[in-house]
C-alpha cells in the first residue's frame, strides 16, 4: 500500500463530510453569496494557478524533449477539461430553460419532485459528471506527481474548499435532490476515487494527463460559480483568498 494511504483516506473521507454536511451549513447561505464561499474560490483558484500549472509546465517542458509534439497535450488536456464543464454547464442551463414537459400536478405546477430548477434528467446528468469528477480528486490524492505531507496538505485544502463552493452552488440549484440523493453519490465518488488509487497505478504520462484535465476542470468550475451575477459573490474576499493562498504557495 502507498505510504500516504491512510493519510489520504482521512483526506478522502472529510471530503465526503464536506459533502455530506454542506446542507446543514446555515451561515453559508446569507445572501449576498457568503465570503467564505468566494474566499474559498479564490485558494482554488490560487492552487490551481501556482501550483499545479507550474507543474505541468515543467512536465510539459519534459515530454516536449522527445520532439514528437507530445508536450503541447499538457495544455490541450487542461483546455480540455474547462471546455468539458463549460459543455456541461450550458447544456444544464438549456435543459432547465426548456419548456417543461414532466406531469403536472393538480393544482398545474411541476412535481415537487423536479425541483423549481429542472428535471430529474438534468439533476442526474449533472450530478454524474461531478461524480466522477470526485472520483479523479479522489484518485489523485494518492497519485499527485509531487509527493509527500506538505503537497497532500496543499491538495486536500484547496480540494476541500472548492468541493464546499461547488456543493453549495449544487445544493442551491437542486435543493430536495441534492439532500436526499446528490451529496450521497458525491460522497461515493470521492472515495470510490481513493479506493481506485490504491488498486491501481496508472504511467506518469497518464497522471500527468489526468492532472492536466483537473487543472482545467476546476478553474470553470470556480470561475462558474463566482462570475454569474445570480451569484452574488464577494470579490475582496475571493481577491484574498487568491492573494493570501498563493503567498503562502510561493512561499513554501
């Protein structure tokens, strides 16, 4: 078993409980948005750009000695995983603005069961996604390219900071869903993606590619969730999350 297993299932297992407990979280739930909410984006914000871009650059900066374009994919995959949300994202935001064809009740509203925001269908789709998304956090807490106490403790912070931004923004949207049936599947997938680290050991390439990916997944996801002005963010709060998580990257 890798070294750091234990250490990475606690890891694993207080993101399901940021998951699990999101809902219960009255004092984020002020209006305007919370800020710790936007602090939270920020220290993601701030990982993924001092952090993990640097490192893939200098992956990038490796596979591109062999000459066969190889290193140019680094970026092409983080670009891929922002398109990938941004994808999922609209098609979430169209299905809800389409005209709703589930039953109605008796009284002529939606199901209750459907949430004010859209359909089942949306709810699963979106859902899944996040779920397997868990799922590669979840592998790469045992897997990151920089091993050791000190990179598990940046991960798992800033991790953990964005999986309560990106809940909270889910269990706004899909309240009755979210509750009873979303933060459970979450919760599966961050430790199904722990499980899945300590059976299987992908190639470097592979990790590198996956890391690429996350890097790309999760500034939209962040970005998506401060931007839109339904939202309601803090901008000194995110700016100090940015500011003060990096410091302390750049320091350390």
């Amino acid at each position: 078993m890798e070294p750091l297993a234990l250490p990475a299932l606690v890891c694993a297992l207080a993101f399901a409980a940021v998951h699990l407990a999101t809902p219960y979280l009255t004092f984020f739930k002020a209006m305007p948005r919370s800020r710790w909410l936007s602090f939270a984006g920020g220290v993601a914000v701030a990982y993924v750009f001092l952090h993990l871009l640097p490192e893939l650059s200098e992956h990038e900066a490796t596979l591109a000695e062999g000459g066969d374009g190889r290193g140019i994919v680094v970026y092409a995959l983080a670009l891929a995983g922002l398109a990938a949300f941004y994808a999922l994202e609209r098609m979430v935001k169209l299905g809800r603005a389409a005209p709703a064809t589930g039953e109605a009740s008796a009284n002529g509203d939606r199901s209750v069961h459907g949430e004010e925001h859209g359909d089942d269908r949306i709810f699963w789709i979106h859902i899944t996604s996040f779920a397997l998304y868990n799922l590669l956090i979840g592998y790469l807490l045992l897997h990151r390219e920089e091993g050791g106490w000190l990179s598990l403790g940046f991960y798992f912070v800033a991790m953990g900071l964005h999986f309560l931004t990106s809940d909270f923004g889910l269990n706004q949207d899909y309240p009755a869903l979210y509750r009873s049936r979303g933060r459970w599947v979450l919760s599966l997938g961050v430790l199904g993606g722990w499980l899945l680290g300590v059976a299987v050991d992908l190639p470097e390439e592979a990790l590198i590619g996956l890391f690429a990916f996350l890097a790309g997944g999760v500034v939209l996801n962040v970005l998506k969730e401060e931007l839109p002005e339904e939202r309601k963010s803090s901008l000194a709060p995110f700016l100090l999350g940015v500011a003060g998580y990096g410091a302390l990257l750049i320091a350390l």
